[in-house]
C-alpha cells in the first residue's frame, strides 16, 4: 500500500482556499472537513485537470 497523495498538499491547500473551507482545515486539519467539501474538492481537481490537458492538446 502507497503512502503516496494524489493531491500535492500546496494543491490541496490552494482549493480549499478557493471553496472557502481552508479555515476548517488550519483548526481541525483535513479529517475536519466535511464529506461534501472532500467531495467539492475532488472535483474542482479533476476539472482543473481536465483544463490543463485541454490547453497541452491545443499547444
């Protein structure tokens, strides 16, 4: 089993900012955060995944 993240912790960070739940984060660490914000999160990643390969294929 990898201890590997999937998400860079600066990544993590700048999204949680950006979907305002970052102050959650900084009192009570990731495990505090709500299952819909993990969710939310996961999904602004893949979107701007998504985006990121859109402009390499335009390149």
């Amino acid at each position: 089993m990898s201890n590997r993240s999937t998400m860079s912790e600066q990544l993590k960070v700048e999204i949680a900012k950006d979907l305002g739940f970052y102050d959650v984060v900084e009192r009570e660490g990731w495990g505090g955060i709500k299952s819909r914000d993990a969710g939310n999160m996961v999904k602004r990643a893949i979107e701007l995944a998504e985006s990121s390969l859109k402009s390499d294929n335009r390149s």
